[in-house]
C-alpha cells in the first residue's frame, strides 16, 4: 500500500523503476490524499518520459517571478514590467490572449490620459506600448521553452505601426551655444558625443586603457550592442585635444571628483536651458555625429561601422568589414566639414575653459588652441 498515515497526516511512497519517492501529502482527507498521490504519480512518470510539464493555470505574475530567477533578465524587462504588471498579474498565462493586449493598450491610453490631466506628461506613443508588448511576447516565449504552455499564444501578434518621427540635429551655432553653457565635467563628454556618435553608456564606461594615443584611435570599452564592442573609432581633432589635455594610465575617462557618473540628466538639462536651447534627448548628439556623417559624404558601411550598428537584413552585409583607413578619411572629412561650418559662424572658439573649437584648412590640416577669454570663463562659472 503507497498511501499511508503518519499522525493525522497522509503519506505516500511510490516506487517508480527501483526509486522510491517519498512525500507527504498535507492533508488528513482520505479522498484528497489519493487524488495528490495519482499526480504526483503522474508528474515522476512525466519527468521520467521527459514530457512537457504543463502549467497553464500559472499565474502572468508568477511566471514573471520565476523568470527574474531562472531567466536571462535584461534592464529593460524589468523597466517595462512596472507598466504591464499591474495588468496582467492576475491572469492565468493559458487564458492570455491577443484580445487581452489590445485591451491592454486601451488601458494605457486611458491610465496617460488620466496621468496627463494632472501631471501634463509626454505624449505617449504607441511605439512606447509596442515595446511592453514585446517583453510581454518574450515571457510568454521563455514559458513555453519552459514547458509551462504548449505554445505562444500572442507568437503571431502585430504590433501597431510606428510612425516615423524627425529626429533632432543640432547645429554647429546651437552646439557652440551649448558648450559654453556646459559644466566642467559635462563639456569634454558633449564634445566626445558629437566627434564620435558613442552612447551615453559608451562614454560614461569608457577606460583609458583602450585609447591608443600612437595610433590615434579609441576601442570601445563596453556598448549596448554586440557590433558595437570593442569598435574602433579614429579621434577627431577635438577629441585627440581633450584626451591629451586630461591624459591618464587608466581607469574611466570621465568621473566626477573621481567618481563614476551615473547619470547626465542634471547637467544635460541645466546645460540646455543655460544656452537657451529647447528641450532635447542627449542620445540627439548620436543622430547629430550620423548627419554630420552624411553631409560630409561619407557613406552608409563606413557610418554603421563608427556607430556600432548591425549590418541589416542583407546576408551580404554580414560580410563587409570597413578598413580602417576608410575611418580615418571617415573623421578627417567630418572635421574639414566642422571647420568650415564654425569658420563660416565667426566663431572660432566657444566661451569654455580648456577646450577650443579646431580650424582645419582642407590642403594643409592644422590646429588652434586659443584661450577663452577671462569674461567667458567669468560667465561659465556662474552659470
């Protein structure tokens, strides 16, 4: 007999091949005890035969628990969980349906509605809700790897169309207005920003290390895409001068007071308001240094090499490896053509301290390092 008592509690012990599996079965109730001990039963023969587990009565939220332990959690799936949670956390992930995220997006517009009659938030897109959709997709994938659902039941869903929307760049006379509106920290990073099209995450991880001030070249230490690892980007000429104005053996080239910058919200935002500028991403220096690119005439391989993209869709792209003294004629054309645009302002130099704005003729390249002036420095402190 596998069923059994021990005090007022049931046990069983179930022979499955030579194993003996042994549990109790936390009931008193005869009739109870025996349904547990036929699926337990049921669950060691399933193991044993390797067959799916289902559990489609699992709770979204408890799904979404098991995925922070045993997942490959990524910044972005717990950022988007704390809009779609609240939603779906109560729902079996069985019952999931296409219907239910169209109700979900219903219920976003209306939550922001809501929020912006308050608060005035920004507008919300449907290209912000696309993406709660994707890493609500991505769950529901890991379930059904998983063996929790036999299958993705929003596998197939279309997402809404995301509209293409203009992309701020900033002009050389709005740039020379922010640099001098920026801090002392702030200022070398903007300028390394618009010289080399590296993410915010880029700059603020990058060593000394992987600067080779012999060849003239920076190795991204750390990017947000696999392309964009360890890429190799040709110093400009502003950049080269900031590096060696504040060269070091190692460790991160930008810190506050020797600390790790988290963050550029702050300064970013005191910077624009200070130069009189409206509103704009930081991640807008990257599309700047890509359109400089373009009206420089450098074409598309050579931009997604300096940018760290990924080649596209076409098999042949995967392929195409750019030289590196393409590269260089990459950044040496961007600097003819900032030259000519800052030469054409009368500006130059901007009101900052330590940095100068570089004049390159096209036949014979050369370098100028003015000092700012006393009053500009004047201004930037107290701003």
């Amino acid at each position: 007999m596998s069923l059994y008592k021990r005090g007022d509690v049931y046990w069983t012990a179930i022979w499955i091949y030579g194993v003996r599996t042994m549990r109790s079965l936390e009931t008193s109730n005869r009739r109870q005890a025996e349904m547990l001990e036929q699926r337990l039963r049921d669950e060691l023969h399933a193991k044993r035969f390797q067959l799916p587990n289902l559990k489609p009565e699992m709770l979204f939220g408890e799904l979404y628990a098991r995925f922070l332990v045993e997942g490959e959690v990524k910044p972005h799936h717990r950022d988007r969980a704390k809009q779609f949670l609240p939603f779906f956390s109560e729902m079996s992930i069985g019952q999931i349906t296409k219907n239910d995220i169209v109700r979900y997006r219903k219920h976003r517009h209306q939550q922001h509605l809501r929020k912006q009659a308050k608060e005035n938030p920004k507008p919300l897109s449907e290209t912000t809700i696309n993406r709660d959709v994707e890493v609500i997709r991505h769950l529901l994938f890991w379930a059904a790897d998983e063996g929790f659902i036999a299958a993705n039941p929003i596998a197939r869903i279309r997402m809404v169309r995301e509209r293409g929307k203009r992309r701020p760049v900033m002009s050389v006379a709005d740039e020379i207005k922010l640099i001098g509106a920026c801090s002392p920290h702030l200022r070398p990073i903007v300028i390394m920003a618009l010289d080399t099209g590296m993410r915010r995450g880029e700059l603020l991880h990058q060593q000394w290390e992987h600067v080779d001030f012999e060849r003239n070249l920076l190795s991204v230490t750390r990017s947000k895409t696999a392309e964009g690892e360890h890429r190799s980007v040709p110093l400009s000429r502003r950049v080269r001068a900031l590096l060696d104005e504040g060269r070091k053996s190692s460790g991160l080239i930008f810190d506050y007071d020797g600390k790790p910058i988290h963050s550029l919200k702050t300064g970013w935002a005191g910077a624009l308001r200070r130069a009189g500028l409206a509103h704009t991403q930081f991640h807008g220096l990257r599309h700047t240094f890509n359109s400089r690119l373009v009206e420089a005439g450098v074409i598309a391989d050579v931009r997604k090499a300096l940018m760290g993209h990924s080649g596209g869709g076409d098999v042949h792209s995967l392929y195409t490896h750019v030289e590196l003294p393409v590269l260089r004629e990459a950044i040496h054309r961007l600097d003819v053509w900032h030259a000519e645009k800052v030469r054409s302002l009368g500006a130059l130099k901007h009101p900052g301290e330590g940095i100068s704005l570089l004049v390159i003729q096209k036949d014979e390249p050369t370098e100028q390092k003015d000092q700012p002036d006393d009053a500009s420095q004047d201004s930037t402190s107290a701003a």
